[in-house]
C-alpha cells in the first residue's frame, strides 16, 4: 500500500477489485470524503469487466500496491 499521497503523473501497478492486475499512469489523485486517497488511472492495456472494456479506472489507496 502507498497510501496518503498525491501521485499524480506516476506509472503504478495495483489489483482493481482485488481480480483484475493493472498497471498504468495516474492522472489525478484525490482525497476521499472521510479520508483515504483515489487515483484515477489511465491503463498501460485495457480490461474486460463486467462485459465492459475499461481503458482508465479509479483505485483506491489499498489497490495499489507499488510504483514503476
């Protein structure tokens, strides 16, 4: 887990809902409303979920799980 900080403009890699290994590059961090932190990520590939083609997703700070 990174976990608070703001990594705007960074490549990561992380597990969105636990199933699916990303990677790609963060294009806007933010702080939840309660705290924590969500980054909204542009992929490296894009993923099949739920029937759909998702080419950028958000994770959250406990999805993360590094930085390339």
């Amino acid at each position: 887990m990174i976990g608070e900080s703001y990594l705007d403009g960074m490549r990561v890699f992380g597990m969105y809902m636990g199933d699916y290994a990303v990677s790609g590059t963060v294009r806007v961090s933010r702080v939840k409303y309660g705290g924590g932190m969500s980054h909204h990520v542009t992929l490296d590939n894009p993923i099949m979920v739920f029937g759909a083609v998702r080419d950028s997703i958000m994770l959250d700070e406990t999805e993360i799980k590094g930085v390339l």
